[in-house]
C-alpha cells in the first residue's frame, strides 16, 4: 500500500460523497475503514448482523461501534433474521446472507445518490474465487475474478496481498474481531483457503503470483475478444435480428464463440448444440434466452423474441422504482454535483413539460444529445456509445410529455440542461442491477 496507490484510491474516492465501507470487523474491512479515515475521506461504516452466531454477533457489533466511535467514524448496523429468511424463502445460509447485504447497500445507494460502497475484497480473495471457478466450471472466461468497480462499489485492496493488509495491523497496532466460521471447513470457500491454497503454496512458494498472473492473462484475453464481438455487432443494422456467417464462426476460437452466445442472450449453452442445428435442415430452430436462432443456408440467424409488455411508470420526486435496470429515483436538490459518474444526472426542471415517465425504448425514438442542437436516432447513440447488445435490448428512457430527456445511464438532452439561471434542479439516479 504504497503513496501511488493511496493517490489513485483517494482521486477515485474524491468524485463520490458519502463514502461508505462494508465492515464485519474482521481484519480486511476494519484494515479498510482506518486507511481511508486516515487518507481524510471520512468513510462511513455499513455493518450487517446476520444473527447467526448468537452472542458473537452481537459482540461483534458492539466491537465495531466502539472502534468506530474511538475514531469519530459514523457506523449505520442492520440487524437480520437470517435464519426466519431461510425458513420463510428456503435457500443456504451464504447465498441467503448475501442477498439481505446487498438488497441493504442498494438501498443505501439510492438514498445516497452519490456515495459509493468500498468492500475489503482484495488478492487473496479473487486467487480464492479462481480456484473455486474453476473447480465448479472449468469454462476459461468465467475466470476473470472478481470486478474492481461496478456501479456504486469499489474494492481498493483487490490488488493488495494478504499479508499486506496483517502487516498495516500490526504496524497501526490495531485489533480486529475473528470470526469463529472462517476456522471450519463447512463451505466450499474455507476449504479453499484453510486447505487448498496452504497445501499449493507448501508445493512451491510461487503460487500466488502464478495464479494471479493467470487471471491477469484471462482478464486480457477477455477483454480482446469482447472488444471484437463488441466491433462486429455494432456493425449490425439491427441489433435485434442479423445474420452470423459461417465462414465467420469457423475461423473463430471457441472461447469466441462461447463469449458471443453470452453476449447476445445473457445464457450459456454447449457449442455442441449449435454444431447439432448446424447440420439440421434449414429453417431448424433453437430458443435461448430471449434469442430464436435458426439455421440457414449460409449462417445462423438469429433473431430477438418479440417482448410482449414494455416497462413503463410515471415519475414521483422522491418513490422509488424498481425497473429492469435497477432502481431509480429522482429527486429535488438545492444543487448540481459534478460527479462524472452516468448513473447520476442533475437537469433543469422548469424545462419539463407535463409529467416525467420512465419507459422502454420504442422505434424511431429520438433525443438531441447533450451538446448537440438536432434530434439523432437513439440506436445510432446506443451502438456510438458500443452498449452491448443485451444491455441495448433492457434499454430505458426518461421523458416528459413532449420529448426524451435522458438516456438512463448514458446520454443527457440538451432540452433540460443546467444554466446559470437554472432555479430548480432535479437529480436523476439510476443504480444498476
């Protein structure tokens, strides 16, 4: 945790306010939260309480409020019946877990537009999460590891060792709470980590750096060859039917090809199954997903299932709505923030006309760009924008009743644009799925 690296967090921390971190009290997230308090970013610790543990939850809590409350750390807690979740919807306890912590943080994020949520996720967890991949998949591009950015998360140690984080402990003489679950060998995870990862690494010293230069390698790969499909099907006219040639899904790899069904479905499916309706008759069909993909004489055909209701839902200051994108709201505020982030907009609302709705795209709509003065088609904006085709097919827009002023996520009009004179401001948030 060199002086480069605190400056690279702290410039990608400074767009975002508040600043939150998911803090069990276990060392990497207590590790966490005092670097950034003493970076100056004031962070604000999220702590869940599953109840799973008894009187060790509880403590645990306690332990956290206290260490907080000695550093004049905001500590927000909510407490879980995880056990009456899992009677009531069935599932196991990790995934279960899992879901109540993120369901919460979504949550913060809409009420906290421009926050953003730091997790303690760092090297040793994403060799941990390769192995488990692997061992459970085998599929290559499903190796990537885990993200260091999505929208509205961030995890700063990703590249930080293990022993790094113990060692910022120890010189900081700071204490931390050990969870008694971490020592057993219950779930997949400890297995990998209290026995797969000592027994590799008792064989040659170079595990670690081996693995993580893998990912590093699968990481590239993967962006490679999405950044040629991506090129390919931009290309397309119309990104929900076009023609796949064959003499183009012969010469491709077939790591290609898997990445190109997942892609343009958001499924997977064993290339052998495409092989099969290769050489079917022509006309032959296969559903998958939200895609009928047909065998014809020169390629596969591949065509988008008509969607029988569109998404729609009038706006209300300060409701908000689930979509198929995330949850969205919008909201007064007394001013702009500039944050570059997409997923959050300020516009001018005596420029609205009527009532603000949000919908899915429909033919031939058309919005004037921020910074342009004509109307463009919004396909043209999606494919300059290289939205892949998936995304492209969940697409939304915000209107009022005369026009299109935002391209949830992506594109601002120039209708509704701030002035200096811009008395009354909403902000627009999107967080997505």
């Amino acid at each position: 945790m060199n002086e480069t690296w605190k400056h690279t967090i702290k410039t990608y921390l400074s767009q975002h306010s508040p600043v939150f971190v998911a803090c069990s009290g276990g060392m990497d997230s207590v590790a966490l939260l005092h670097i950034l308090h003493k970076m100056g970013i004031n962070p604000v610790a999220l702590h869940c309480n599953f109840q799973l543990r008894g009187k060790e939850s509880d403590e645990d809590e306690r332990w956290l409020r206290n260490f907080c409350e000695n550093l004049g750390i905001e500590c927000s807690v909510n407490s879980f019946d995880t056990r009456k979740t899992i009677s009531e919807n069935g599932g196991n306890v990790q995934s279960v877990a899992r879901d109540l912590r993120y369901n919460w943080f979504e949550e913060v994020l809409v009420e906290n537009p421009t926050g953003i949520i730091c997790t303690a996720h760092h090297q040793n967890d994403n060799i941990e999460q390769l192995l488990m991949t692997a061992i459970s998949s085998g599929k290559l591009l499903e190796l990537t590891g885990i993200p260091e950015k999505r929208v509205g998360f961030y995890r700063p140690f990703l590249s930080v060792k293990k022993e790094e984080i113990r060692r910022y402990l120890e010189e900081n003489k700071l204490t931390w709470r050990e969870d008694s679950s971490n020592a057993g060998n219950d779930y997949t995870r400890n297995k990998v980590r209290n026995q797969v990862l000592p027994l590799l690494a008792e064989i040659d010293k170079r595990t670690f750096s081996a693995l993580n230069e893998l990912q590093s390698e699968i990481k590239t790969l993967h962006v490679q060859l999405s950044n040629q499909i991506d090129q390919w099907l931009n290309k397309q006219e119309n990104p929900n039917s076009f023609m796949l040639p064959f003499t183009l899904w012969d010469e491709q790899l077939d790591v290609w090809k898997q990445l190109f069904i997942q892609k343009i479905s958001c499924h997977s499916m064993h290339l052998s199954e495409l092989e099969k309706l290769r050489n079917a008759t022509n006309g032959a069909l296969f559903e998958l997903g939200d895609f009928r993909i047909t065998k014809e004489k020169k390629g596969f055909f591949f065509a988008q299932n008509s969607i029988s209701e569109d998404f729609y839902q009038t706006i209300e200051l300060g409701k908000s709505i689930a979509t198929p994108l995330g949850s969205f709201l919008a909201t007064q505020s007394d001013e702009a923030n500039l944050s570059r982030e997409k997923s959050l907009v300020f516009l001018d609302a005596d420029k609205i006309k009527g009532k603000l709705q949000i919908r899915s795209l429909k033919n031939g709509d058309k919005m004037i760009p921020f910074g342009k003065l004509t109307l463009v088609k919004i396909s043209k904006l999606l494919i300059d924008d290289k939205i892949q085709l998936h995304l492209r097919k969940k697409q939304l827009v915000v209107c009022d009743d005369e026009k299109i002023i935002w391209l949830v996520g992506i594109r601002l009009s120039e209708a509704v644009k701030l002035e200096k004179s811009s008395q009354k401001i909403i902000k627009l948030q999107i967080i997505h799925k």
